[in-house]
C-alpha cells in the first residue's frame, strides 16, 4: 500500500493519500483578521491547492466536515460554500458549532476526497 503525505511536518500532515483517496486534515485560515465569510474563503483555496497538490480537486470531494465557532454565522459560511461547492458534485457533509482550538479562528474544514 502506497501511502504519500502532502505537506508534513511533525505533528501532522495537510492531507495524506491513500488507496485512491486524499484526506486532508482540518484547515483554518491564515488571516484570522476576517469575518467568517472571509475566512472560510482562505480556507476553500487552501483546499483547492492541497487537492491539487494530490491530484484531486473540489469536483471529486466525496465528504467534509465543517466546524464554526458560532452557529448564528452557519449563513454567511455557507454563502461561500455554496459558491465554492460545484454544482452536481455536492458532497456529503456535516456542520456543527464547536468550540476551536484558538478563539481567533471562526471556522475550520476538512475534506475527503477521491484521488
């Protein structure tokens, strides 16, 4: 079984592909200064690249899990998801208010997806 990590570094990797699918580990924004809209943005292109860098993309996203640190911003994150998510190609997916590793962050995404 060959197993690639993407982007490791001594506590984990960005994503780790295996058996035709590509994990990625859960993304936060790298400006915490945005609004919630914004940073779900930051976080859907670091998805895009990591997925690139794996050889997939958002097309072949088969599952994501999204946490927000307020469930009254769940609209102004899914505004961006929603133009993010391609049409045909919606994965399945589960959101929950969660309390984040950082007060900073206001929502973080990971993904699975086929390779």
């Amino acid at each position: 079984m060959n197993i690639q990590r993407i982007q490791p570094n001594a506590r984990m990797s960005a994503a780790v592909v295996c058996n035709g699918f590509v994990f990625l580990s859960g993304q936060v924004a790298d400006d915490t200064t945005a609004d919630v809209a914004g940073q779900t943005r930051q976080i859907l292109d670091k998805i895009d690249r990591i997925l690139a860098e794996a050889g997939s993309s958002k097309e072949r996203v088969l599952s994501a899990n999204i946490w927000i640190a307020e469930a009254s911003t769940f609209n102004e994150m899914n505004s961006v998801w929603d133009a993010w998510v391609p049409a045909g190609n919606t994965p399945a997916r589960a959101c929950v208010e969660s309390k984040l590793a950082f007060p900073q962050y206001t929502v973080e995404i990971g993904v699975i997806a086929a390779v």
